[in-house]
C-alpha cells in the first residue's frame, strides 16, 4: 500500500510541475480579443497544477501519518 501512495504522490507532484511549465509558457498577446481567451488557458493549466500539487501533498500527508503509528 505504501508502494502506491509513493506512486501516486510522485506521479501527481511531477504533472503539477508540468502544468505549471505549461502555464507559464503561455504567449500572452497585446490584442485585447485573444488575451482573455489565453489568460483563462493559462488559468486552467494553474488549476490543474493546482490540483495535481494537493494530491500530491495529501499522499505525503498519508504517508507521514502512517509512519507515526
């Protein structure tokens, strides 16, 4: 069980970094019509960084208590 939660919190930490590279490699145009439209992509690669980075965390968090009983 352990082997799995290690898995998972490596996985979820690894495509939080990725998504966030995306994120932030996101153009942002001058032209007001398409800078909106980025902006939100790049919001919705943030949130899946988000995302990916408290799973990651509560694998870790699994992990530690586990190690406290």
């Amino acid at each position: 069980m352990i082997f799995w939660i290690n898995l998972m919190g490596l996985v979820a930490t690894g495509l939080a970094a990725v998504f966030w590279l995306i994120a932030a490699s996101i153009r942002v145009p001058d032209n007001i019509d398409t800078f909106i439209g980025e902006l939100q992509r790049a919001g919705r690669w943030n949130a899946a960084g988000g995302l990916a980075a408290c799973l990651g965390f509560t694998c870790q968090a699994a992990l530690f208590l586990m190690n406290l009983t």
